[in-house]
C-alpha cells in the first residue's frame, strides 16, 4: 500500500497544539494597513483554534499531524 501524503498547502497554515488541537492565522493581515482600524489589526496578530465541526477535515488533509 502506499504511504498517506500530507497536504502541503494545509500543512502551511495549520499546526497541531500539544492537546491535539488545530490553529491557524487569521488572514488579510500582511497589507493595506491604513484603513484598518487599531482593534482589528490587533485581533488579526492572534492565532485561532479550528472550530470543532472543521476538525475531520484538518485531521485528514493532515494524516501525520
């Protein structure tokens, strides 16, 4: 059989925490800074936890963390 192969682009934008849980960045972050407000550029610079309904998707583009 062959080997399960990582999705590479999600593997780039998840990483898998210590209690087996999924985050990411937020995006539009990078550029066009001015007309956003202080607030959510702020809340851009946190990383999120996948929410749980998405799980099942991560967990299978992602077969080896």
């Amino acid at each position: 059989m062959p080997k399960i192969k990582t999705n590479r682009s999600a593997a780039k934008r998840f990483k898998k925490t210590a209690s087996g849980k999924y985050s990411f960045s937020k995006s539009h972050a990078s550029h066009i800074l001015t007309k956003k407000s202080r607030k959510r550029k702020r809340s851009l610079r946190q990383s999120q936890i996948i929410h749980t309904s998405n799980m099942r998707e991560i967990r299978q583009l992602l077969p080896n963390g």
